[in-house]
C-alpha cells in the first residue's frame, strides 16, 4: 500500500503551516525520515512563471519557506530549485515570494541552467536532467494543484517536469507530438529517473479553469503528502473531483501498472476524501472531449473536435513571447497580425501558459461547439 496523508491548513501563516506540515507528515515518519544531517537536500517548488503568490500559478512561499527551515533544522543543505517555464529564474524567485523565502530559511537558491545525460530504459532511452535536481541527496517536491490545459491537472509528477532545463522542455514536447498518453509517458519515465523522496501538495489555494497560467484561485485548505508522487496525484485528481479518465497521467500509470496508480492501493491518513472533497474544479478550455464517439468516427471528425489557440487581436499585443517558445513553430507575426498554423500545431498549450497578456484564445469548430452543447459539456 502507498501512504498518503492529508490534513487541513486554512492559510499561509507560518506558525500554523509549521504545525500542519510536521502532523502531515507523522503518517509519514516525520521530516527526519527524509533528512539527514549534511545531506544536499532539493527542495522543488513550481516556479512556472514570474507571479504574486495571491495568483495561485508557483508554490506558496510559506510552505516552501517552512520545509527548507525544517531541512536545515536537521542539519540538511536545502536547495530550493527549478527551471522557470518562462521569464528569468531571478525574476520568478523574487516576483513569486520564494527569493525572500530561501533567504529567511537560510537555503540555497538554484538555477537549473546545466544538464547531464541520464540513461533510461523506458520509451525515452536518454533525457537530460537539470545537474542539480540529478545529482542532490533528496528531492522534496512541493507542487502546487492546478489545472492544466493539456494534462488536464498539474501535481506531484508533473511538477518534476522543471527538472528539464529551459529550451529542452519545448522539445520534449516536440517529441511528444499532439499525444497526451506519449507525453504522460514521458512525465512518468522522468519522475523514474531521479524519484522524489517526498512530496507534499500546496493545496491551500489551488487552481481551476485556465491553468496552469491564467486559471482562477480556489480555496481546498489542504495540504497532501506522501512517497509516491503517482499515489499523490490519484488523490489531489480526486479531491478536484476530476474525472479520472481525464486524468491521462493517471491513465497512462495504470497502463505502466506503476505502484499507487490504483485508487485501492492507496493507504489515507488524516481526513477522509468525501470530507473534505470540492465538487469538480472549473476545466480548461483547451481540454479534449470526445463525447463517447466511436473510435472510427472520432478520427474522421477530429479535425472539428479538436480545439485550437488563436490570438485575439484586441488583446495581443505581438510580443513573440509564444512564437518563441512554440515547440513546432507554429506560430507567426507578419503584417502586424499573428497567426497558427492548425497543421504544425500539437496543442500543447504552451502559448497560452505563457502569454503575459492572456491574449491567446481557444477557438472550436462549430461541429465541436453543436456537440459540446448538446452534450452539456461546460467550457471555461
Ligand atoms: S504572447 Fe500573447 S501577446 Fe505576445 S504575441 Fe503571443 S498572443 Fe500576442
Ligand atoms: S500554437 Fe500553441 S498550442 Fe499549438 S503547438 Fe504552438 S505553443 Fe503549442
């Protein structure tokens, strides 16, 4: 059985988020299962992109704060580290809290700028990792639960993505394609590569609709731990009350058969689901629906199921930040107006996780608008 343990946090006051991550983690062994003493400990919070930490898109820095001070309590060497999806890891440090955060812990702040090769023996025969997440002691991952426009949720095993430094991200997605399952893949092989010892969700305020970058902030007051990061997620998918066959992470580790991709396998400590459990959370516009078509007809019509990024001309303001990071090169700016090339694109979202000005949209065929309506389908 994979232990996972939950327990309810109202805030992001240190005196109270101290007390609730050390009983999250009794279940657990406590911290001191995780550290020892001149151990170089990774710690791993999102730090998607250079925002307040009231908009609910990097890890709260309080948490991240009181893991490290606990870390250096036992004598381990915190590291707080990532690779920014967008924007200068400086920046985002600062912008997002957990600058101020490393210094009052007294961590070290890490930029993931230089990769090793690392051998695999899954689908993906090498990857290159960041060198410092690659060759720490432990790595404490401390995502924060959102939606996600493509895997249709970010949690524990998503987050390890950071671990890819920078411009290697977009091609991971290149070589993932338009595939959700080859990307969960992808996600998965990598959290195998260099396993986290731990992990513990910011679900205090999470984040619904357009996420993982322009979603809505939404209160659960809940922190999640556990080992397995794959047993982590099953059960923030189901404390967002996401649909599990949305959940391609998920289905992909059942399909892996990887250890705590069972809801059955999971061992709950602390509160109980229905508890605590929000209904479902508001889902990204850019999902896939496939409204239980037969598979023949699903391919035929998937020109006009699929939805598409466009950029609404009102709101852009043709800064090139999403041409540069579109992983197919999709994108262009000529003549003062932007354009998508709905062939090239694999619909990874990246354009619209990264736009500052929330300008790129999601356009749907009229045949996927009939469906969506008559199948009662809710988009954000
Ligand atoms: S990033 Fe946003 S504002 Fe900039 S060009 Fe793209 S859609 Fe326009
Ligand atoms: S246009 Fe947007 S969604 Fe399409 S491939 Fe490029 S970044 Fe991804």
């Amino acid at each position: 059985m994979e232990t996972v343990s939950l327990v309810k946090s109202d805030d992001y006051s240190l005196a109270s988020l101290r007390r609730n991550v050390i009983s999250l983690l009794e279940p657990l062994g406590g911290i001191s299962a995780f550290v020892r003493s001149g151990d170089r400990i990774l710690i791993k919070p999102n730090m998607l992109s250079a925002k307040d930490p009231g908009r609910a898109v990097t890890t709260h820095p309080a948490l991240v704060r009181v893991v490290a001070e606990l870390v250096v309590e036992l004598g381990g060497i915190a590291m707080i580290g990532d690779s920014p999806g967008f924007g200068s890891f400086q920046r985002v440090a600062e912008k997002s809290g957990i600058y101020a955060a490393a210094l009052d812990s007294g961590a070290e702040l890490v930029e993931f700028n230089e990769a090793v090769e690392v051998q695999g023996n899954g689908t993906f025969r090498s990857i290159q990792l960041a060198r410092a997440y690659y060759e720490a002691d432990t790595i404490i991952n401390l995502p924060k639960l959102k939606t996600h426009e493509m895997m249709t949720m970010t949690c524990a095993v998503k987050n390890l993505f950071g671990a890819v430094v920078g411009a290697g991200k977009a091609v991971w997605h290149l070589k993932a394609g338009s595939s959700r399952q080859m990307f969960a893949r992808l996600l998965l092989e990598i959290y195998l590569l260099k396993k986290p010892a731990l992990n513990i969700v910011d679900a205090i305020v999470a984040m619904e609709g357009n996420g993982p970058g322009s979603g809505d902030p939404v209160k659960l007051g809940l922190l999640i731990a556990g080992v397995n990061p794959v047993a982590v997620d099953v059960i923030a998918g189901r404390l967002a009350g996401i649909p599990a066959d949305l959940l391609h992470i998920e289905q992909e580790a059942v399909r892996m058969g990887l250890p705590g991709a069972m809801i059955q396998d999971i061992e709950l400590c602390g509160e109980p689901l229905e508890s605590v459990s929000k209904g479902c959370f508001k889902l990204p516009a850019g999902l896939d629906v496939q409204f239980g078509l037969p598979s023949f007809l699903a391919k035929t019509l998937k020109n006009h199921l699929t939805s598409y990024p466009a950029a609404d001309p009102k709101v852009c303001v043709l800064c090139g930040v999403c041409r540069d990071a579109c992983p197919p090169e999709a994108i262009t700016i000529q003549n003062s107006a932007l354009s998508v090339d709905n062939a090239r694109c694999i619909r990874c979202w990246c354009c619209r996780e990264l736009c500052p000005h929330d300008a790129m949209v999601v356009t749907r065929s009229l045949v996927l608008r009939t469906l969506m309506r008559l199948s009662g389908t809710k988009a954000t």
